[in-house]
C-alpha cells in the first residue's frame, strides 16, 4: 500500500509540474512574440548549429536564420502558421550548403567552445545559448553569453580551429 501511494503522490507532482505545458491552450496570456519564440524554440531538430529569429509586425511574422536542414526551414514555418493572430508568414530562413567540411568544422568548433571549463556550462539545456553557425568555412557565433569575458574567449577558441577562414563573433552580453 504504502508503495502506491508513493506512486500516486510523485504522479500528482509530476502533473502539477506539466500544466504550464498547456499555456498556449485558448485563453493563455503569452504574447504573440512569445508564442513565436516558444513553437521555434521547441522545434525538435532545432540544435546548436542553426539559428533562428523573427519579427512580428501586426500579426505578419517574418522568419530569418541559418538552419542546416531543409525540413527545419519548412517545419518553422508550418509551427509558426498555426498560431492564432498570425495572419502571414514571410521565410526568409537560409538553408546551409550541405558540406562535410562545413560538418567536420562544427564537431570540432563544438568541442573547442564547449570543451573549454568556462564555456561548458553553455551547451548545458535543450536549446544552448551559444549557436554556431558554419557557411562554407566562414563561422558565425550567436547567442547570450553572460560577460564580456565569455564573448572574447568563445570568439578565441573559434578561431583556433583548423580550416576556419573566418570567424565573426555576434554574441551578446546579457546585461547590455
């Protein structure tokens, strides 16, 4: 007896824990840019190697990016279409030049970025808040970091990496 309770009492936190899940569900309170921001964030081949964004201009949402795959392009636009208020999408998500290059440069910027004890801690979550980019040899990185410190070392460590031509550092500082 007492082990199903155990069950029943880890069941119901579990479910408490699952119902701001349902946010988007009619009469939710997020905000059109919120909702735009969840759908794309929880795009399940979203990785570290794409990067998305958008605008929201009266219920018109235009996407922009680099994505490594067709069907991520195409799988943004779709979770974005449904939501309610948006009433067009403009794609002008950019699909990377498939190239084994460009996919061994990524492993490898991956692990100079990510391999390095005080950046680690950015690849931790689903979604990290560093995103590298790879086009043709050329590195771009995104995201938050948080000091200025973070940025230069991300952006050094990048740029040690063989076979890279270049690397531009647009990573921002979360208190900027």
């Amino acid at each position: 007896m007492r082990h199903k309770l155990q069950k029943v009492s880890l069941a119901l936190a579990l479910a408490a824990f699952t119902v701001p899940m349902f946010a988007n569900a009619p009469g939710s309170t997020r905000s059109l840019p919120d909702e735009v921001r969840h759908q794309l964030v929880m795009l399940p081949y979203y990785s570290v190697f794409d990067d998305l964004g958008y605008n929201v201009n009266n219920g018109v949402v235009t996407l922009f990016g680099e994505v490594r795959q067709p069907w991520l392009k195409s799988d943004a636009d779709h979770a974005v279409k449904h939501i309610s208020g948006v009433t067009r999408v403009v794609n002008n998500i950019k699909v990377l030049p498939l190239s084994p290059m460009d996919d061994r440069i990524r492993r490898a910027e991956y692990r100079a970025i990510f391999g390095f004890s005080s950046l680690y801690r950015y690849a931790m979550g689903a979604n990290p808040s560093i995103h590298i980019i790879v086009d043709n040899g050329h590195v771009t990185l995104t995201g938050v970091v948080a000091n200025q410190a973070d940025k230069n070392v991300a952006y050094l460590r990048a740029n040690g990496v063989p076979g890279v031509f270049s690397v531009t550092n647009d990573l921002r500082v979360s208190n900027e």
